[in-house]
C-alpha cells in the first residue's frame, strides 16, 4: 500500500442522532463521514447559516464530509416525477458541495438493454452530469442492483464525464456478483467505496451482509487494484444490521488500519 487510507464512516450506520452521531465517528477514529441529504441533512431544509454552523462542527472534530447519499424513490428511468428527481438531485449535489463533498450516492435505477427507459435514464444522466461538472461533485452510481457489466455499458454510452461509480463490495456480494470484476470493469470511474462486505448463502440463495473483514470481499486485493487506477478517495464503512452498531464500525476501523500496514 503506497498511501494511507482515508476512512469514513457513514452515520446512519451508528444509528445515533446526528450531532453524536458525528461525536462517535471522531472517537471512533474516522477521517470522514457519509451523510443522508434524505434523511440527516435535506437540501430544501439547510439554509447557508445551518451550512456553515455543520462544517463549523465537523471542524471541531477533524472530520471531512466523505460523501452525501441522496436516495431516491424511485430511479432516473422511471418517468413519474423526473423533473422533480432530477432537480432535487442538483439541490443535493449544492449541498455536497457547499459541505466539501465531491460525491453525491445514489442507486441510478434499472438499466434496460433499450426503450424509452434507457432513453429517459440517459438523457437524465447527462443532465445531471452537466451539472455535477459545473458544481464540481459526481452523481456516483452505488454497484449492486446491476451487473458490473452492464454498469459499464451505460458509462461507455454516456458524454464522457457524466457518470461515476460508487464501489460497494457488500452488495456486490449480496447479489452474486463480483467485487473484484466490478473493479476490472468499473476500476477508473470510481469516485467513493463504501466499506461493505458480504457473503452468499446458498442454502437459503440469498446474500447476507456481514462486518467488514468476515465477508468474502477481499480488500487487500481491491484496494490495490483501486490504487492501480490511483483512487485516493474514501473507504466509508457502512454496517446496516450489526446488534451493537459502535463496537462492529471501531473493529472495522481497527481493519481498514490495519490494511495500512501490509
């Protein structure tokens, strides 16, 4: 490993409020931390005074903002609502922005092989890349709910620019499909990872999130992968059904530190 890495954390995986949420992430030894424009922080919500008033905090405790996820209902295919989705996703990438963050999250929806829905999904995609680049902030497409394949297909169609990836090996992993290949294919469009992992059941032919570390992810091996493509953003942990939240996310820090010695 040729550079530390920076770790983040994302704060809806603490399940505290945000204020000690943003606390425990600090002791717990993070560089960074993901926020929810949904949930946390809403753009339409977040005047320039409360702005500064939240960087003024992260200051306080060294923490950067890793990234921002803005999930929304519904992906950039479906038709209902695009307009609004689309602007609301600009409000969130302003957001980011403004709190120092140059990744916006979010799954981008279904990807067909043809049709209206692609044509609305591209279209979409390119408007919003537009104007991620003017802003300064990528719409990251979380890996997951689409094959690695498929993923890069639609980059290759879109104007260069348009798109980026947010890596995250758990899901990945909880759909069958493979980390280390998502990173072959996806490897130079990666803007943010999310520090998942993941393992398949095949008794019950499901996928199950696990710690980060006890999956089957191989993170030595993605991280130097990544670090071909000269990725230098964050490893934001993320742990959505641990029994004691703060403890599982300080041994994944311990891990991801750990890492910084091999």
């Amino acid at each position: 490993m040729t550079q530390p890495l920076r770790v983040g954390i994302q704060l809806a995986s603490l399940r505290q409020p945000l204020a000690k949420a943003m606390e425990t992430a600090a002791r717990l030894g993070a560089d960074g931390v993901e926020l929810d424009a949904r949930h946390d922080v809403r753009p339409g919500e977040l005047g320039e005074t409360a702005r500064r008033h939240l960087r003024k905090k992260l200051d306080d405790y060294n923490l950067k903002v890793a990234a921002i996820a803005f999930p929304t209902r519904r992906g950039y295919e479906v038709a209902e609502d695009l307009d609004r989705r689309i602007d609301a996703t600009k409000q969130a990438m302003r957001l980011a922005y403004d709190l120092g963050a140059r990744a916006l999250l979010n799954y981008v929806g279904r990807i067909e092989d043809e049709g209206p829905g692609r044509d609305r999904l591209l279209q979409a995609l390119e408007d919003i890349g537009r104007h991620g680049q003017h802003v300064g902030v990528w719409l990251c497409a979380t890996t997951g709910a689409e094959s690695p394949e498929r993923l890069r297909a639609l980059i290759d169609e879109l104007a260069p620019g348009s798109l980026a990836v947010n890596l995250d090996p758990g899901a990945l992993l909880v759909n069958d499909e493979s980390p280390r290949e998502a990173v072959s294919q996806l490897g130079p469009w990666v803007q943010h990872v999310r520090a998942s992992d993941g393992v398949r059941d095949f008794a019950k032919r499901q996928g199950i999130e696990t710690q980060l570390g006890r999956g089957a992810a191989d993170y030595p091996e993605l991280i130097a992968m990544l670090e071909e493509h000269r990725y230098s953003g964050y490893y934001t942990i993320q742990r959505l059904h641990a029994t004691d939240p703060v403890a599982e996310i300080q041994q994944s820090v311990n891990y991801l530190r750990a890492l910084q010695g091999n």
